[in-house]
C-alpha cells in the first residue's frame, strides 16, 4: 500500500484484510508446513491467527469515523506492542521463506517479498495511527 491513509475505518478494515491474506497463504502451504509455519507465527507475533483475527474484528466493530486513537490505546494497552511484533513478522518473512521450501518455487519468493511489504505497511500505518 502506498501513502496509507489516516482514516481510522480504512485502517483498521486494511489491517484485518492483512490478517485474512496470512491466513490464506498459510492454507495453501503444504499440509505438513502448517502447523510449524503457525507455531512460529504465534510466537513471533504474541498470538495465533486465530487471536489476530479475533482483534481485527473486535476493532472493526469499535473503530468508527472520527474514532480518536486514545480511544484504541485505552481499550488495548498492550496493540502497539503486539502490532510492533507483528509488523517485524511481515518485515523478515520473505528472508524466513528463502530459507524454507517455499525459496525454491520460482516466484514464490518474490510474491512473498511484495505481499510481506504490503502487509508490514498496513500494520506501520496501525500503529502510527494508535501513536
């Protein structure tokens, strides 16, 4: 995403967009790759899709227009941090891929660079948003 936007539903929609996008990548691995690739996931980002998901929806349902982000901090204490783990997860993806199988599919690593990129983008754009 380029030039993300400030407006807080756009954001938070975007966000929760990313979150589907993992989950879908994480499906079309190979069935055995799963479970490490989400255990890794979990620990790296302070909880599982599962909770991500659960969070984007929540923040879905209370982000309206003009939504002032002392708001979100007040009700998350702990989201920038999170958020913080979760974007260094997007960032360091594409090495993590080029070291597993998947860095040996033509232009899976490439995908992985740009879909990473995009969705570390969105979180930073979360984050300074709360901040």
């Amino acid at each position: 995403m380029t030039a993300m936007t400030s407006d807080p539903v756009t954001l938070v929609a975007a966000f929760r967009n990313a979150i589907e996008d993992t989950e879908r990548d994480f499906a079309s691995m190979p069935f055995f790759v799963r479970p490490m690739v989400r255990r890794g996931f979990a620990g790296r980002t302070g909880q599982g899709l599962e909770g991500w998901r659960q969070l984007a929806t929540s923040l879905l349902t209370e982000v309206k227009a003009g939504t002032e982000p002392a708001r979100v901090r007040d009700r998350y204490p702990w989201l920038r941090e999170q958020l913080e783990q979760l974007a260094e997860n997007y960032r360091t993806a594409p090495e993590r891929a080029s070291r597993g199988m998947m860095g040996a599919l033509t232009g899976t690593l490439q995908t992985v660079q740009e879909s990473s990129r995009r969705r570390e983008e969105t979180v930073r754009a979360l984050i300074e948003w709360i901040s």
